[in-house]
C-alpha cells in the first residue's frame, strides 16, 4: 500500500504477533479433536473474489483463536478447523453442501453472501435440527443483511454477525440528511431479497429523513450475470439523479463503478460495499469524495487498538490484492470460541445459550464493543459511513488494496445508537 506504516503500529503489530505465539507455547497446547466449521460459500464462478476474501477473514479469526490456545472445553483443549466447501454461489449447491457438512457432523455452518442462499441454509438447518437433534448445527451469518432473517425468520440456530440492511441504510440516511447537495436520487440493486430490502428501506428512509428528495429510478438488475452495466449508467445520466443508492457487492458493484467512471457519471453513489474488492481502484479520481459507504468498520477508524488489529491482518495477508479485512468475521469467530469457553462445550445448543446476551471485544478489551442481542440474534455493534478520498489526506492514513485511494470516516455510531427494533417471536429448543 502506497501509505506508510507508522513505526508505533509496525512495533504494536510485531508484538501482538509474539503475543499471540507466546500464548501458543504458554497454554496448553489444542492437542484435542478439531472443531470444525464449514464455511458454505461462492469460491468459483461471479463472487468467487467475495468468497476468496471471507475465507482469508475466517482463517485469520481462526488461526488467532488457536495461536491463543484454542478452545477449553471439559474434555481438554481443542483448535479451531475452517472446511471451505464451494457452494458456487447457488442456493441449490448451498444445500448439497450443508447435507455434505451433515454427514461430516459439523455442527457450525457459516455463510453469508447471499441473504437468499442464507434464507435457504436457515430452513434447511432448521429442519435437519428437527428431525436430527443427535447432529444439529449452527448457523453463523457474517454478511448476509436481509432484515428478516432476525425478524419474522427469526431462529434459535441463527446468529447474524453484519449490521442487518435497514440498520446500514439508516446510517447511510443520517448522512444523506445533511447533504444538501442530493435532490434527486436513483436506486439500482441486485434482483433478490436484499437488492430489494435496499430499495424499499431507501424510499421509507429518504421519506422520513429527507422527502425533499425525489427517486427518479428504482431498477433491479440480473444478480451475477451482468458484464457491462453501460446501459444502467446512461439511465442514471438521463434521469438527472444526482446520488445513486446501491446495496450492490462483489463483481456487480465493481463493474457498476466502472462503467460510471468510464462513461464520467457526476453522481454520488452512497453504498453499502464501495469500500471493497477493487471499487476504490475502479472509480480512481472520480469516486475522490463522491463515493459514501457503510460499515462495521474500516482501517482509518482510528485507534491504537483497531490500527494494531489492522497491522496484524496485513501482517497476515501481505499482498495488496488481500488487503479487505472485514473485522466481523474473525470476530464471529472469536465470540463462538468464547462462547464454547463458557459453555464447556461445542454442543450447537449449548453454544447458543452461551452466545446469547454475550458482550465481547475484540482484542479481549481492545476496541469495538458489541452484544449479541439475545431477542433475535442480531450482533449490536458500531457502524462506520465513510466517504473516499486520495491516502495521505487529512483522515485516510490507509488505503484500499494497493489502490492509492481510501476513506476517512464522516459519522461514527457506537453500537447503542445502531439500536434497530425487533419483531422476532423465537421458539427455543
């Protein structure tokens, strides 16, 4: 990355690492039978670079997790094993897999991009719950935001680690509130679930926050299957918008962008992934203050703690094209080792006991303070909007995957104030 390490992280970075290699040697060694947890996810086919990524993210949770120790439960310590099965980015696929995962009696199932493939997964493990209580799972849900998985399918089995889309589009709203500029917006999103969760959570926010704003578009594309999104930006020029909001991910966001800088599209474009899989280098100078995101978190947060959680990550993963830390999937993996510590276990329902109401930092007290809200189980957590801009400009010490571009942080929340209702009337076991 074209921005410099300081020497403070780069110290801080090496001694977390002898830390994490001293508590290895200093424990008891996780001679145990691995915990395993299959990851169901796209690794070939249009996302296989957004699987590609979750697996460097759940591996590193995972090789913390066990360079710390592993996991004590009564019968001694055990380490963490990741079982990658490729899911090709199908619902169907999704299914053999888990059915694969079953006869292999993994009982923590994670997945996350796709809330239909997630909605599929959750019905799938419901059932097999039901009819196999000797060989339950878990399912563990790190980026799939569809609202309804934690409202109206709301599941005992069911943990979501991401900030749902109705929590992300009202952080994103709050900002839209105070830019004036926007008078005209245009909605284009995937054709699934979550594309439309985004389209309908967008009109209700814009009409509470700022029903000055007229939506002058509101299209659905094919999920996966578009190579050239020329066509959409020409819609967008012709409609005069001036903001587009997307909840588009992986390839579709990145040739969205693309197009936009090719055909010189003036808009803003407020998203819920703009910081992620080569979006930055796509847009280039054209996305410098006109690109909004929102996240969990980014790696110009700020903070010893999170610049030193960072460090260690690109430590990890030293080449530009890996450099998407996404800090709630190895925290996903770090509260479930938690959880199976308090529980003494990694019985799927007594680990869900042990998950629920639970709070956790990461780092062990490091930085991003967060719950599991034992209602619907949703994780609470702080969520970022930030804007993109060149790296070394006042806020973007980092940048994005080698791009030269990153962003600095516009409106902070801490998890109390990301706070969204519940509907969910869960049946427990």
């Amino acid at each position: 990355m074209k921005a410099k390490w300081t020497k403070a992280i780069a110290a801080t970075a090496a001694m977390m690492a002898m830390a994490l290699t001293a508590g290895a040697h200093a424990q008891n060694a996780p001679t145990g039978a691995p915990i395993r947890i299959a990851m169901i996810e796209g690794m070939s086919g249009p996302f296989a670079n957004a699987g590609a990524a979750v697996e460097r993210n759940l591996r590193f949770g995972v090789e913390t997790v066990n360079a710390r120790g592993g996991v004590k439960l009564a019968d001694g310590v055990h380490p963490l094993e990741l079982v990658v099965l490729d899911s090709k980015g199908s619902a169907e696929e999704a299914l053999v897999q888990l059915r694969a995962a079953a006869d292999r009696h993994i009982g923590f199932i994670a997945q996350g991009n796709s809330s239909a493939v997630a909605a599929a997964l959750l019905a799938a493990i419901d059932r097999q719950n039901a009819r196999e209580p000797d060989n339950r799972a878990l399912f563990l849900n790190y980026s799939a935001d569809d609202p309804a998985l934690t409202n109206a399918s709301c599941s005992f089995w069911h943990f979501r680690f991401d900030a749902h889309a109705g929590m992300r589009m009202d952080a994103l709203a709050d900002v839209m509130e105070r830019d004036k500029s926007v008078k005209k917006v245009y909605l284009l999103n995937q054709d699934y679930s979550f594309g439309h969760d985004v389209s309908t959570l967008a009109r209700a926010a814009l009409s509470a926050k700022r029903p000055d704003i007229a939506v002058v578009g509101d299209e659905f594309h094919p999920i996966g299957r578009v190579k050239d999104f020329a066509p959409y930006v020409a819609k967008i020029r012709a409609s005069g918008a001036d903001a587009v909001v997307t909840g588009n991910w992986g390839n579709d966001l990145t040739l969205l962008v693309k197009a936009a800088r090719e055909q010189g599209l003036d808009t803003k474009f407020y998203t819920f992934y703009g910081n992620s899989l080569g979006a930055p280098a796509a847009l280039g100078d054209a996305g410098v203050k006109r690109v909004i995101a929102v996240a969990d978190w980014h790696p110009n947060a700020g903070g010893a703690a999170s610049d030193a959680w960072y460090a260690a990550f690109r430590q990890r993963f030293p080449a530009a094209q890996d450099d998407y830390p996404v800090l709630r999937m190895p925290l996903m993996i770090g509260m479930l080792a938690a959880a199976m510590n308090r529980a003494g276990s990694a019985q799927p329902e007594q680990v869900a006991k042990a998950l629920e109401g639970m709070k956790y930092e990461q780092n062990e007290g490091g930085f991003h303070a967060s719950w599991m809200r034992a209602e619907d189980h949703q994780l609470i957590q702080p969520l970022y909007v930030m804007e993109m801009d060149k790296a070394g400009t006042p806020g973007v010490h980092f940048d994005n995957e080698g791009s030269g571009y990153g962003f600095r942080t516009v409106l902070g929340l801490p998890a109390a104030r990301t706070v969204a209702p519940t509907t969910c009337r869960m049946k427990r076991p």
